[in-house]
C-alpha cells in the first residue's frame, strides 16, 4: 500500500501589476462605497458649525459659514413660535381626539341599549291608534252613565 500525496490545483497568481478579473456588480459596489464615503465626509464638513470650503475639481464648490449672533437669535425665536404653533396643535388634536371618544362612546352605548330592548319582546302590545282608546274611554262612561240612570 502507497499512499500518493493529494495534491490540489489552484490557478497562477496573475502577474504583477495586473488586476484580477472582476464582474460589473463588483465595480458597481465599490463605486457605490467610495460616493457612500465622499459624500458622508462632505455632510460631517456640512453639518459642522465652523467655516468650511468645498471644491471638488471646479465642478463643485460649496462655502459655508457658521451664522452669526443675529442669525442665531432670529432662528431661536422662530424655533420658539413653531413649538408653541405645535403645542396648540397637539392640545386641539388630544380635544378633538377626546371628543371622537365620547361621540363614538355614546354611539355604543345607544347601539347596545337598542338591540337589548329589540331582542325582549313587550309584554302588552301597544295601541293599534288612539282614537280607538279615547273612544273605548268613552263608551266605558256613557255605559256607567246610562248604568247608573237607569238604577235611578
């Protein structure tokens, strides 16, 4: 019994300086990592509150300032009138949210009662019309009446 040694093929390495083959969603990923890590940097530059300036090859070029002592008070008053639009608006909408409540409450409620008494069946039916109950009342007199004319 001998034992061969397996041996496992594995390709040339490619010479040097040349890049391997790639598929086209391999180069589409890595654009797409490359645009995600530019314009990420650009926002952390945009968002920071000190003077910055963007020129990226004469195609794009940004400056921004951070505001100034005026600027800043202006935009707190108006972020202070918004607030208080947005409280008024969610005190009007928790009452109109409350009383949608109450209505549909009260709708229940009805509902409910209703079908109970339409399930119970009356117990004396009621009056056909009531003329014919006044007209009942009354004959029912005249008959005492005459009842007690002829006993005298």
């Amino acid at each position: 019994m001998s034992s061969t040694p397996i041996v496992i093929a594995t390709p040339p390495p490619p010479p040097e300086g040349q890049l391997q083959d790639y598929s086209v969603d391999q180069l589409a990923g890595a654009v797409v990592l490359v645009l995600g890590a530019v314009a990420s940097l650009l926002l952390v530059l945009w968002q920071s509150k000190c003077l910055c300036k963007v020129n990226l090859c004469y195609i794009f070029q940004c400056e921004r300032r951070p505001p100034s002592e005026e600027e800043m008070l202006s935009l707190r008053d108006q972020a202070k009138k918004l607030k208080e639009v947005k409280d008024k608006e969610d005190k009007i909408l928790q009452k109109e949210d409350k009383i949608l409540k109450d209505t549909q409450a009260l709708k229940d409620k009805n509902a409910r009662s209703t079908d109970i008494e339409s399930l119970i069946p009356p117990l004396i039916p009621p009056p056909k019309s009531p003329k014919i109950q006044i007209n009942i009342e009354e004959d029912i007199i005249k008959d005492e009446d005459s009842k007690l004319a002829d006993l005298t």
